[in-house]
C-alpha cells in the first residue's frame, strides 16, 4: 500500500514539475526559476520514487495473509524461526524485521525462506531469541506464499 501512495505522488510529483518548468521557461525574467524549481521538483520526484522502490520490496518479501478460498486450500505447517533481526526501518509504528524460517509442511520436505515482518518489539524480541516454532499455512501451489497468523 505504502509503495502505491509513494509512486502515485512520485508520478503527480514529475508531472507538476514538467509544467511548471515548461511554463516558466517561456519568459525572460522567470526563466531562471524555471530552472531551479525544476531541479528541487525533481530531487523531490526521485526521493519518492526511491520510496516507493523500497516499500515496494519490502511489499513484496512480507509475509502474505490468503483470502478466505485460498486459506481452505492451504496446507498446514509449522515455521521454526531461525534468524529475527530487527532493521532500522519502521512503518506505521512497528518496525520491520527480518526472518529466516524453516517452514515444514504437514506433507513434503522442509525448506527455508527469508519474510519480512512488521512486529511490535516485544514479539520481536521473543524471536529473536529463538526456538520459537510457529503454525503456518503454505499455498499448495506456491511454497514460498506462506500466511503465520500470529505474526498478523
């Protein structure tokens, strides 16, 4: 969602600064300012873009919660935590961490996957401590979609 909000303002945010240059370009004494308001509009179009890039990786390593249809065809399993680490990054007063899991599904081989996670800091911190295993749900087309209820 974050990344949207990000490349949608980053978008108007390039548009507004093409007109605005474009219009004051045309006469002598705003030409100047054309110049420079560009530049800061643009500076200002690039930080958002960047934002969006960032929140759309983020988006896209987090740890996904199914619709109703595909969490009656999910498979059970258990996800081991191995590694929590908390980054610097927080979003919507939760900081985002990052796990690696051991995911065993009730049916097939155990795998491990790296999930990003927006955890309050006292679930955090009792990962991070390790041996905690946690029920999941895997997609069964999928293995790398995996939905943990707790963490949600």
């Amino acid at each position: 969602m974050a990344s949207i909000v990000f490349g949608t303002l980053a978008g108007i945010a390039w548009i507004v600064g093409v007109v605005l240059f474009l219009v004051l370009r045309r006469k002598p004494h705003t030409r100047v300012g054309a110049y420079v308001s560009a530049t800061f509009v643009f500076l200002g179009a690039g930080v958002l873009t960047m934002g969006s890039l960032s929140f759309g990786s983020l988006e896209s390593a987090a740890l996904q919660t199914f619709t109703p249809e595909e969490r009656a065809a999910a498979v059970p399993c258990n996800a081991a935590v191995l590694e929590a680490e908390e980054t610097s990054n927080k979003l919507n007063g939760r900081y985002i961490w990052l796990l690696r899991l051991r995911v065993t599904p009730q049916a097939g081989s155990p795998y491990e996957i790296e999930r990003t996670a927006r955890l309050t800091s006292s679930i955090g911190e009792r990962l991070e401590r390790g041996n905690v295993v946690l029920s999941c749900l895997v997609a069964p087309t999928d293995h790398t979609r995996i939905e943990i209820s707790a963490l949600a």
